[in-house]
C-alpha cells in the first residue's frame, strides 16, 4: 500500500482549490509519497538518487497531476533542484570528506519509508478490526422487565397535555395572511356616515379589532377623504380623530 | 449452532437496533423461512436454556439481545452501559408535538413553542427519535420531521396508534403509569 | 455456566466497548481476583468452543465481544450494521508517526510528512484517537501528542507494544534517533 488511491480528507479540508485539483492530489499524500513513488517506479538506489533525473520526473508530474499549486510540491522541487545544481559544483578532492548534499534528503526519505512501514501496520490491524462489529445496541430502555426508563410514556403524555392547553388553537396557525378588506371598510364607513354625519375614529374601528382591520378602515377613509366623500380632521395631536361627512358629497 | 444461527447471533449483537423477523431472513438470501425461524428458535434456545447472562427477546416488532435483568444493576453500578439521560422538558415537549402532528416542520413547532428548536431538534435527530420524513410545501420547502421506529422501541408502543388520542389524554393521564 | 460467567457476560454484552479488567472485576465486590479471572476463562472458552457468531476479544488493556468476521458481509450486506469509515492516508501517516515517537510535536510530523497536519490533527482528535499529553520546550511551548485507548481500540491492539518495535521495522532506523 503506497498511499495511492487513498482518500485523503484530512488536508482536502485546508484546501480551497478546484475539484479537479483535489481529486488528483489525493493519489499523493504528500511530497515525499510522490517523491518515494518515483524512486520505486524508476528502481532507483534510495542511496544514490541519480537527482537530476529524480528532479525532471517530479517536475513532469506535479506538471501532469496539476500539484502545482501546493506549496509542499513546490518547496520539494525547489529543494531537487538545489541538490541537483550542487551536484554539478566541482568536488574539492582536498582532504575533507565530500559533503554529500543528498544526504539530508535520503535521511528523509528513509524517516518516511520507515513510517510508511508502520502505516501498513496499523492498515492491516484497522481492517481487521473492521471486519467485526462491536455491540451496536444502546439499551434505551435497558431490560425489558420493569426497568427504569429515562423517560416514561406518561411524561411524553402529561407533555403533549402541557402544549394542547398553552396554545390557543390547536389546529396549526394559517400561515396565509388575510388580505386588507378596503372596500369592506369603506362601506362600513359610509353606512356610520349615513346615520350621523360627524363621527369618531374609535367609533369606526372596534378596541378589538385586529391590525388588518385597522389597516383596512385607515386606508379606506384616506381613499373617501381623497375623493371628497368625508373630511378627516385632528383638533389637536393624539386626540380623537373627527370623521364628517362631506356636505357635496352627501347633496350629490 | 447451525451456521445460520451464528449469523444470526452475529447480527443481533451488531445491530442497533431490534431486527423484524424479515430482515434476520434475508440475512441469508439462500436460507428458508423456516430455516430462520428454526436457527433463531436455537439461539433462543441456546440462550434460555444454558442460563446465560443475555437472552433473546423480541421487541418493537424485532429481536434483540438484552441483558438480563437480575445483572442490570450490578452493570449500571459499574457504568459500563452508561445510563440515558433525561430529555429536557424543551426536547419533551417538542417530541410530543411531534408525534401527534407528524408531519411537522420546523417553523410550525417554534410557533406552537414559541421558542427556537433548532438545537433540540438537532439532539432528537441524534437520538434517533426523530427524522426527517419529507418536504412541506412553501418558501424553501422545510424539512418535515417525524418519529422514527426508536421512538416506538423507547416508549414500548407497537405502532403510533397506540398513543391515546389527543382527546383521551385527560383519561391516559390520570391513569396509572403503564408498566414499560 | 457460574453465576460470576453470566454476569461478566452480560457485562460484556452491554458495552459497545473494552471493558478494562479491573472494571470487569469491580463488577462484583465479592468476587476475587482469580474467580473473575476463572470466570473469564470459562466465558472466553465458551464462546471460542461453541463456535459461536461472535468471540470475546482482548483490546485495549480490556475485554470486548466483537462478531466473528465471517458474519461482517451479511450484516453490512442487510445493512443492520455499517463499518466505520476507513482512515484516510494523511491519518494513518500521522498516527504512525504519534504512535512511534509520542509526544509528538505538529512541527515534526510536519517535517517528516512534508505537508501541513494541521487539519489531520484536528479531526484525528476530534474522533479521539490522539490526545493533547504535553507541551514541548521552546518557542510558543508546542503542544505535543500522543495516541489514547481508543487509538489502541480502532486497530484492535491490546497495548502499543504490540506494534513491531521500530528495530524490527525493515527499513533500517538512525543509528540514533534526532533529537525532536
């Protein structure tokens, strides 16, 4: 098990990229997945990575699998090629040991092969475990017999009780509004106007009345003031509001 | 045990829920009926007769594996079977409102409540007390939510009809408190 | 089957989880440390002898009953009980690494993954499988990790020495380990 394939949600989430992307990036758990992956595929020495070469493949294929745009792929190339153009610097054949400038990168590379070795491990035993079901069922209601359940049928009951007597209407709430009735008040209006000629706002709109009908008895003396068929008068501010039958309208 | 009746035993201890008799059937699509009822007559049997410490028993329409009562309290005073909580009186009443008008959206019950349910809704969702059983007509079309077979099993009913009638509820509650 | 069996059995039967030996011997004030033990024994042999659809399993410094796994298919199959989901590649690599080398710091899974963990370890925790156990030394006292029971339950392991010791890994280590 190489990682390929494998899902990969744990950094799928950091990521803001397009789906495409994503999905190509899943076959690669990382940099050094893809990185062990070529060196596997191309039975190369862990040892003695021809870099160069290394390099250009791990180019072609972040290239290919559109890895680009994730900075741990890049930081890795940039990494091959700094090794590969410190390859080509001429060796001292001083003294001194030859720094190898790929051992750090071999180093890693084992580190991680080493941890992938452990992840078969714990792939294998996480399938085993897998394969068998522990006990699913939680006793709700422990045994049967007489036990004690955390909530009784009379609880559920006295609380179905509880909400029929708060709420006012047991049947649901109509959601669908009721329309302003203009006319309705207009009519009512002027079969108050026809009885007596000046009126008082309150005597035209009951204490009960619900907003519509506020509504409904305000926009239709507004309509009758506008077409001169009442007056609409306030002697002072919040007092009652006078309504008088317009004298043309009522000659007419 | 017949091979059968090891499957079967396998399933009821997986299950989370009791399994109906036509479900242990096509646990194995090639085994009889009878063969079924015949391999869960022997586990039953296996059970009962060897004086285990679990037994078969049949519940909300289905089997399952229950402890048996004379070890629940030693089990619960060791918490290893953590014991339910309470609903809160919130979750109470919002599945009780529930049960009786399913289905039901959201907004109907937070008008009827008049407090937000999102939350208890979520918890019930959790429990498995509730589900969603469809789509009400309207402006985004809310999630219509109803009670689930662990509603059943929780409260021992055999089917919704069970619950009294909204207009026997006065009688249901002045009655004794059905053994459960 | 004893009175001491029956009662471990139905112990076991409740718990969707590792019961640890000593809670198992809790279970019964009276009972001594070799009769619980004993008891075990018999239970375990029961089940194994039988040949039953389910076994009882050592996990996690605990005991538990976990179905047979030839039985997995047909249950998942009927759909009365589903497998949890896999861990991802990015999981298995950083609960390798925390398993190994606990406490473990984000900067060195980080550097011997070579990408970011940060969500890893966030849902790896989230799902209890690792566990905050300590603060490294240095700049901002890094939070270092470490794996939990349940870590040693998801992959059935009775305690983390059962993994291979890292000498026995065939990829040879450093000679000595770096300092993290």
């Amino acid at each position: 098990m190489t990682g390929a394939g494998t899902p990969f949600a744990g950094y799928r989430t950091d990521l803001v990229a397009p789906p495409s992307f994503v999905v190509e990036l899943a076959e690669f758990s990382g940099p050094l997945d893809l990185l062990l992956t070529l060196i596997r595929e191309e039975q190369l020495d862990i040892y003695d990575i021809p870099i160069a070469r290394v390099a250009e493949q791990f180019l072609l294929r972040i290239r290919t699998l559109q890895l680009n745009e994730a900075a741990e792929y890049l930081e890795m190339a940039a990494r091959l090629l700094r090794i590969k153009a410190q390859m080509l610097l001429p060796r001292s054949d001083g003294e001194e040991p030859w720094d190898d400038p790929r051992s750090e990168l071999v180093r890693r590379l084992l580190e991680y092969q080493q941890m992938r070795e452990v992840v078969d491990v714990l792939e294998r035993a996480g399938e085993e475990r897998r394969s068998r079901f522990a006990r699913a069922y939680t006793p709700l209601a422990a045994a049967p017999p007489e036990a004690p359940l955390a909530l009784s049928l009379s609880e559920l009951l006295a609380a179905v009780d509880r909400i029929l007597r708060t709420t006012k209407d047991p049947t649901l709430h109509d959601v669908v509004s009721r329309s302003v009735d203009v006319p309705g008040a207009i009519s009512v209006i002027r079969a108050i106007l026809a009885l007596r000629a000046r009126t008082l706002w309150t005597d035209l709109v009951a204490p009960e009345a619900e907003p519509w009908q506020v509504l409904s008895t305000l926009l239709g003396l507004l309509e009758m003031a506008k077409v001169g068929e009442c007056r609409v008068q306030q002697p002072r501010p919040f007092a009652n509001v006078e309504i008088t039958s317009d004298a043309a309208s009522e000659a007419a | 045990m017949t091979p059968l009746a090891k499957l079967l035993e396998a399933a009821l201890f997986a299950s989370a829920r009791p399994i109906p008799t036509e479900e242990l059937a096509a646990l194995d699509a090639e085994a009889s009926k009878a063969a079924v009822a015949a391999a869960l007559d022997e586990l039953r049997e296996h059970y009962d007769v060897d004086g285990h410490g679990v037994e078969i028993v049949e519940i909300a329409g289905g089997w399952q594996i229950l402890t048996r009562a004379e070890y629940t309290e030693a089990i619960e005073r060791a918490q290893l079977a953590s014991r339910p909580a309470r609903l809160s009186a919130a979750a109470l009443e919002t599945l009780a409102l529930i049960a009786y008008r399913q289905p039901l959206g959201r907004a109907e019950i937070e008008e009827i409540r008049g407090v937000s349910v999102g939350s208890v809704l979520k918890s019930l969702h959790e429990r498995g007390l509730i589900d969603v059983v469809g789509r009400g007509e309207g402006m985004g079309r809310p999630l219509l939510y109803g009670t689930t077979p662990i509603f059943l099993e929780y409260f021992a009913l055999r089917h919704l009809e069970e619950l009294p009638r909204s207009d026997e509820l006065a009688v249901a509650l002045r009655a004794e408190p059905r053994p459960l």
